[in-house]
C-alpha cells in the first residue's frame, strides 16, 4: 500500500530528525536529569514507527535495512551482559559502576556502566516496538 | 582431584558441542565423535578398579547453593564404580552399533545429544552422595529417556510410549523426592553417607516408614516393577540402541541402585523385605508369563526384561534381612543373595544388550520383529543366531554361560531364606522358591520363542520385505563382544566377584567388618543339590511347554481387555484429562469480559480486604496540598471522556477518548513535577493509540453486547468497587507506616548510585533486577507478538502426525 501524502511526508522529514535527535538526548540526558533508556527508546522507536506509517514499509527496509527483532535481541544481550559482567569483577551481580574520566576533545566527563544496560534497554524496546507494530499492519 | 566432576560433566559438555557445531561436522562422523566419549570416560575408571577393590572411596565436594545446604558431592565407591562402568562400557558399545544401525538422514545430532544428556545424568544419579542433586539426575533421566523413545515423533506409537513413560517414572520420582525431604526433616542432612552414620538416629521416628515407601515407589517405577511396568513395553517404539542402552541395560537399573543403596538404611524392616522381595517375585513372574503370549521379538525381551529386573529385585530384598539380624557368622550368609543380584545384574546388562542389538539386526535386515513372519533365518545369518544362541540360553539359565551362575546363585538364595523364622518366613515363606521356580519355567520358555520362532523352522519369503541377509560388520561386532562376555565370565566369575562385585558388596553393608566374607567363590559345579535340580526341572518343563505351546495358549484368553493394568492406566488418564477439561471450560469460556471480572474481583478481594483486614486505612487530609482550579478542570475532563467512553458507538472514538484520560494523567504528572513520568506517559500513550488503530482494521464493528439487567448491575457494582479501591489506597497511602520509609536511598541517590536522577537510579541501580527482567519479558513478548502472527499455521495444511 503506497501512501502519496506530500504534506505528511515533507513534515515528517524535518520532524523524524527532531523526534530522534530529542531520543538520544533524553538517552544520555538520563542519568542526572529526566529521559533514561526506557524513554529514549520509546521516542526513537515511536521516531521510526513514524517514519513507516508515513512511507511505506518497503521504502523504509531498503534506506533501513535492520531487522529489528535481531535489535531487540542484541538489547537483552547487552543488558543480560552487563549484569553478568560484573561476576567477573567479583561483584555481586548486576553491580554499575561510574567514575570521572579525561577524555580528549571532551573534557571531563562522568562514565558509567549503567549506560551500557540502559543502552540494552533501548535498544529492546526500539526493537520490540517496531517489530510489533510491523508484524500487526503486515498481517494479511 | 577434580577427575570426578569431570566424568559427569565431559557427557553434557560434548552435547552442547554436538549440539552447536552438528553443521559443521561431516553426518558419517557425529557418532565416531561422540563414540570418544563413553571410551575415554569407560578407561578413566577402570584405573580406579583395584584402589577401590582396595577398600578406597573417593570423594569432592563442590559447592553449589551453600545457603540451602546443596553442595554437589560426587562419591565413587564399590557400587557407583560398578554402575558407572557398566554406563560407559555398555554406552560405548551402543554408540557403536547406532552408528551402524541409524541411516544417514536421521536427525543424528538430536539423537547423540539425548544419549550423552542421559549418559550424563545417569553417571550423575550414581556418583552422588547429595540427595538433591541424586533426584536431579534421576528425573533428568526421565527427560532423555522421553526424548529418546519419542525420536521418531512422527509415529503416535512412539510419542503415547514416551508420555507414558514419562508420566508414571516422573511420579515415581515426585513421590521419591518426598521421601528424601522427609529424610532430610529426620536426620538433618541430604548426605547418603552421612544418613547412613546416623541410622539408629533416624529408624525410630514416625516418619521413617512413609519414607521408606516413598523411596520405594521412585525406584519401582524405574525399574518398571509390577504394576508400573507397563510403561517399558510402551518403550519399545524407541529405536532399538536406545532399548538395549536405556531400556534394559542402565536406566531401568536406577531403581535397582536406589534400593542397593538405601538398603543400608532402611533394609532392617520388614516392610522393606516384603515389598521388595515380594513385588520383586510377582514382577518376575508376571513378566515371564507375559512375554510368552508377545508376537512381537522385542516386546517379549521388554517383558523378558521387566521379569529380570523383578529377580534382581527380589533377591535384593532377600539380602536385606542381613541387615535386620545384624552381622555375625551365620548371618553373612544371607548377605549372597545381594551378591546374586549385583552378579545377575552384569549378566543381565551383558546377554539382554546382546539380545537387543540382535533384534535390531533382525528388524534392521528383514524390516520386521513379528516372529509370525520369521523363521528359518539360521542358515542365512549364522552369526546374529550364535548372538541369539548364547543370549538366549544365558537367560534362559544354560550352561556355560554365566547366567546359569547367578540363577543357581538365586535358586541357592530362595531355598535359604525359607529356612529363616523371622518375618512370618515359616509360614508364607515357602511361597518364595516355588514363584521363583514357575517363572523361571516361563523365562525357559520365551528365550527359547525367540531362538526357535526367529531362527528354526521354515523361512517364509513371501511375508518378509527383504531378502535375508547378514548384517555388516559394524552391527556385529558390539553384541559379539557383549556375548563374550557372556562366557567369559562363565569360566572366570571369581574375576569379576572379587573386583568388581566385592566393594560393591561393601557398600550394601557397610557395617559388617569384611567385605571378603561377604563375597562367595562362584562355582560352575557345586555338585547335585536342590539348585540343580531345580534348573534341570525349568528344563524339562519348560520344554514340553514349549512343545504344546499353541494348546494352552488360549488361558491368556481368560483375563478381560477390560481389566488389564494398560486399560486401568489408559482410562484414568482419559478420566483426569476429561476432568479438568470440564473444570478448565467453567472459568476459561473466551470470554473476554469474564477474564476482566475475574481479575478485577481478585484485585478488590485482596487489596481492598487486606487494607480492611489490617485496618491501614487512616485519612490525614491536614497534610495534602491544597487542591487547585486547574487541577479540578483536568479531573473534570477525565471524568467527561469516562462516561463517554461507555456511549461510544464505534472503536475510533473509544481509542480517542481512552487516549483523552492518558493524556490527562500526564499533564498531571507535569503538574506535581515528574516530568520523567509525563515524558513516558506521553509517548506510551502516543503509541498504544498509533496500535490500537492499526489492529482495529481487522476487527468487526462495535456492536452492544446483548447481556440481561442482572450482568450489567454486577459489571456495574465491580466497576464502581475497583475504582474506589483505588481511590481509597491512593488516599491511605499518605499515612501508611507499616513499612520502613526508603527514601533515603533515593535522597542520597548520588552516592550510592552515581546519579542524580533518582526514577533513572531506581531503574538502572536500584531496582535494576526488575528492569532486566522486565525486558526479557518485553522482548519475549514482541517475539510472541511476532510467531502469533508471521508464523500462523497454514489450514490447509493435512495432519499427517497421527498415522
């Protein structure tokens, strides 16, 4: 089913950009202010849920070409991962970790680990979102 | 030493290979891999013979969950050393024959790694000193065995065979973990040996009996002791390596090792030395006389096999009364009878193996078991009738082959037990030789079915697929080995007694000081005494029955289909199956709505009884913020869109006004500064919408639902008693202070968790277990998402399972 909306379209062209620029700022903002993993993966996925109903889903695969079912998998991968990392730290599981490094270019900067989980929550729930949405408005 | 650990972990360890690298692996080479294995592991503990022969045990203990007191103790002594190498001896040669037995297009790799699994988890079952992880092991058993007869699952036979199975040995196994936890609450410890240490401790209480019976049911239903045996002529439908490995050699004997090694602890009652000598006696009994009227080759050696099993039994029951009198000169005596079970054991696993690899020759060559359609095979597979041959007249109990040892060895046990005048044996006891006596008639009978009926009289071409032929080298080469054994040990059985079966004496009866006594010479002549005419009378009788076979045949006739233990079985399946169907249907009508009463009333039963019950409900409103304008204009909003909600007329206007009452909640959120929570109350709602809309192209317009006065007054009155729960714990909540506060690791967030956004550290520190867990379970709920819809079955597809 091809949709021919030019005005829908030319919006959604300059809005995607904001709407996932907004997800990876609450990603990152997440940690001292609000956002986190959950939302930022809810905005990026809902983002390229967006980006689907206003093209059509082929158009989509081909500039986009990820199968997002693998995505949602690598996510609990991540996060299942950094929980057992820190057995090998002899830590007690799931322990996060966060210190203050010099980076070049950047400065000081706070580094944690539990950006690496929340990245696996995002990256799960951006997978999980669009695959269910798919799956559904692909049913014959 | 870890060496041991190591032998029950290297099966598992090369199932997962088998398992991730069967691609790369060239198909004629899976089972010469995994063949290593059982040879390598059968080498090891040859080593540990004569250390152990020597009185030596070892044993590690590893830990595994300290805080329950489970700690995964291995323990090799004369009997698990004896039970581990008949696993990886018989297990070598059974990998051998499958490689030669399975065709190419099987789905190998499946049937290596149940092998090994149960390979493993038998090893497990009798190395282990800790109760716990025995039962582990033993139901992991159970699993494999069901995997293994339901290989070929496309057959209804095969798949029936293996819930069977399943069904009756995991109960016995349920019934048998009660029975150890009762253990446990008794003497305090899951430690056999340590059980053992205490016994005088444990015997005396109440729930020392109900103990024992429990045990005893988990090792019967193993063992496939009357009347559980049912489910090992179900077996058969496995193909045939697994039968010979599984079904006759090992597995069946974890019952059998369970009852050795409780007999320590439990063999002084008299309970104990009835039920197991005699359900042990009516299984050998029963068995014999059922294989007789099979027609089937291997479902006569199932049965052939449940009846030896019954004499292995039995006379481990008879040895037990050792323990009841306790040791002295005379006492030992009785103690050969456990000896002739230990020794017919390794006779059993020797010419029944032998005996199952030659079935599967037959069947694999002629491409039929049925003794109707055989016959005359002698001249054409001269080699599979030696195995048959010696197979056949070792059960039988024929010289010279060692199972004419132990059944005089067991003929020697019955007549010296009657001499006992403990236990009512005076009076009842003389039943025990003359049982033991007529099934040994029987057993005569069927081993000489199946070398008559298969190999003698007249071929019949036009009933077989194939033309005979012998079989290729591979196939012959395990049974030849197993039947050399067989005379093997006819000649040297002192051998075998003093290696083998002497420590393993050591571990029946721990407490009598020398396990030399303890182990009898084994002679072939022991000149003319009631054993041998008891054997030259199974002879002569045995073979005029044999000869007028056909005329009492028909008493098989006289017991009613209806009354068989298979019928009783079937129908309280089909009962238990029909019931809870009927209860099921009461409450899961697909009914929508009715799940949401259901969960809605449980919800106002137990929040809103708990809060009346515990009396926590206490209003403070001096505290609460004042209520502002806007704050009444939003709730007068949601309020509107709610009752609106249940005029609407079509599903559009649902969503919206649904997406009205969330959107709402977050603008309160931004009021009362969560802007964490507007933010993801915002987009969810933003994206059930988009779903909601996307799904309600496939549905049906909104239609009212025809339903009486009485149905909306109680949806009504259910309606109206969430929403005041809710209401009434929102407002209790302020003032309730049976729990400690933990706000202050919220406030000191920084510290302990490296960030100041305190949702974020609850989610990603705090409480970040949850949040793992929960996206698996979202994760596990898109893939569901995904099978239910990409993956539906086709309709037209034909049911070809149930041929």
């Amino acid at each position: 089913m091809k949709i021919n909306d030019v005005i829908l379209k030319t919006v959604v062209k300059g809005v995607v950009f904001i709407i996932l620029t907004l997800g990876v700022y609450l990603f990152f903002s997440g940690h001292n202010a609000p956002g986190g993993g959950f939302i930022g993966g809810l905005v990026l996925g809902s983002g390229i849920v967006l980006l689907y109903l206003t093209y059509d889903i082929e158009t989509i695969h081909r500039k986009m070409p990820f199968d997002f079912k693998k995505v949602a998998a690598f996510g609990v991968l991540l996060a299942t991962g950094t929980a057992i990392g820190s057995l090998y730290f002899d830590a007690p599981f799931l322990t996060q970790t966060d210190g203050y490094f010099t980076l070049p270019i950047l400065g000081e900067k706070h580094l944690s680990t539990v950006t690496i989980f929340e990245a696996g929550v995002a990256l799960t729930v951006v997978g999980t979102l669009v695959t269910i949405i798919l799956s559904i408005s692909e049913d014959e | 030493m870890t060496i041991d650990l190591a032998i029950i972990l290297a099966p598992f360890i090369m199932a997962t290979c088998i398992a991730i690298f069967y691609r790369n692996i060239k198909r004629n080479w899976v089972g010469w891999i995994v063949l290593f294995i059982p040879i390598i592991l059968f080498l090891t503990l040859t080593t540990y013979i004569p250390r152990v022969a020597n009185g030596h045990t070892f044993s590690n203990t590893y830990e595994w969950i300290p805080s329950l007191n489970i700690n995964f103790t291995t323990y090799l002594d004369g009997l698990s050393l004896m039970f581990s190498l008949l696993i990886t001896g018989v297990g070598s040669l059974v990998i051998l024959y499958s490689i030669f037995y399975l065709s190419q297009k099987e789905a190998l790799h499946h049937f290596y790694c149940y092998l090994l699994l149960f390979m493993g988890a038998m090893l497990g079952v009798v190395l282990s000193d800790h109760l716990m992880v025995l039962y582990v092991f033993w139901e992991l058993t159970s699993v494999s065995s069901f995997l293994l007869i339901a290989f070929w699952h496309h057959r209804k036979a095969s798949r029936a065979g293996a819930r069977k199975s399943m069904t009756i040995t995991v109960s016995g196994g349920v019934s048998m973990l009660v029975g150890f936890l009762m253990l446990y609450v008794m003497s305090g410890t899951f430690s056999i040996r340590e059980i053992i240490a205490n016994i005088s401790m444990i015997s005396e209480q109440s729930l020392f009996i109900p103990a024992l019976i429990l045990v005893l049911l988990g090792a019967f239903t193993k063992s496939a002791q009357f009347p559980f045996h049912i489910w090992l002529p179900d077996a058969m439908e496995a193909p045939t390596p697994v039968s010979a490995y599984l079904h006759s050699a090992t597995m069946v004997k974890a019952g059998i090792y369970l009852v050795a090694r409780f007999t320590p602890i439990f063999g002084g009652e008299i309970i104990w030395f009835w039920t197991v000598t005699g359900v042990g006696l009516i299984t050998l009994f029963w068995g014999s006389f059922n294989a007789i009227r099979q027609v089937d080759l291997k479902a006569i050696l199932a049965f052939s096999t449940v009846s030896q099993l019954g004499l292995i039994m039995s006379l481990l029951g008879l040895g037990s009364v050792a323990v009841h009198l306790g040791y002295s000169d005379k006492t030992v005596l009785y103690t050969q009878a456990s000896f002739a079970a230990l020794f017919h054991l390794m006779n059993h696993s020797t010419f029944k193996g032998a005996l199952f690899m030659m079935v599967g020759i037959v069947d694999h060559e002629l491409g039929t078991r049925d003794i109707r359609r055989l016959g005359g095979l002698m001249s054409f597979m001269p080699f599979t009738f030696t195995i048959a041959l010696i197979g056949s007249f070792s059960m039988a109990g024929l010289p010279p082959f060692n199972g004419f040892l132990s059944k005089e060895m067991f003929f020697a046990a019955v007549l010296k037990i009657t001499e006992l005048d403990i236990f009512s044996l005076q009076s009842v006891g003389v039943i025990i030789p003359i049982v033991a006596w007529v099934a040994s008639i029987f057993t005569f009978v069927y081993c000489l079915i199946i070398v008559g009926k298969t190999f003698f009289g007249k071929l019949k071409p036009d009933l077989l697929e194939k033309q005979p032929h012998e079989a290729p080298v591979g196939m012959l080469i395990p049974p030849f080995i197993l039947i050399s054994l067989v005379v093997l040990i006819f000649f040297f059985p002192n051998i075998l007694g003093k290696y083998i079966l002497q420590p393993a004496m050591g571990s029946i009866y721990p407490t009598f000081p020398s396990v030399k006594e303890l182990t009898p010479s084994i002679y072939a002549w022991h000149g003319f005494n009631p054993e041998l005419y008891m054997t030259i009378g199974v002879v002569i009788v045995g073979v005029i029955l044999y000869r007028f076979l056909p005329r009492w045949k028909r008493i098989y006739l006289l017991i009613p289909q209806r009354f068989t233990l298979n019928a009783i079985y079937e129908s309280t399946i089909g009962f238990s199956e029909n019931f809870s169907r009927l209860v099921t249907r009461r409450y899961m009508n697909e009914n929508l709505t009715h799940y949401f009463i259901y969960i809605y009333v449980f919800f106002v039963a137990v929040v809103a009884g708990y809060f009346l019950f515990t009396e926590g409900i206490t209003f403070n409103t001096t505290i609460d913020a004042k209520i502002e304008g806007f704050e009444l204009i939003l709730v007068f909003i949601m309020v509107v869109a709610a009752i609106s909600i249940l005029f609407a007329k079509s599903r559009i206007t649902t969503v919206i006004l649904n997406g009205v009452l969330g959107y709402s909640v977050a603008f309160f959120f931004v009021i009362f500064r969560a802007p964490d929570l507007a933010l993801t109350q915002l987009v969810v709602e933003s994206v059930t919408t988009a779903l909601f809309l996307i799904c309600f192209k496939f549905l049906p317009d909104l239609k009212p639902e025809p339903s009486t006065r009485g149905v909306k007054i109680s949806n009504g009155v259910i309606s109206i008693l969430v929403g005041a729960t809710v209401t009434i714990v929102g407002l209790a909540v302020m003032n309730y202070e049976k729990f400690d506060t933990i706000s202050s690791y919220f406030e000191d967030s920084y510290n302990l968790a490296g960030g100041k956004n305190i949702v974020n550290t609850i989610l990603g520190d705090f409480r970040a277990f949850d949040t793992m867990l929960e996206v698996v379970v979202l994760f596990i709920a898109g893939l569901g998402v995904y099978t239910l819809i990409k993956l539906k079955a086709k309709k037209e597809g034909t049911d070809i399972e149930n041929k």
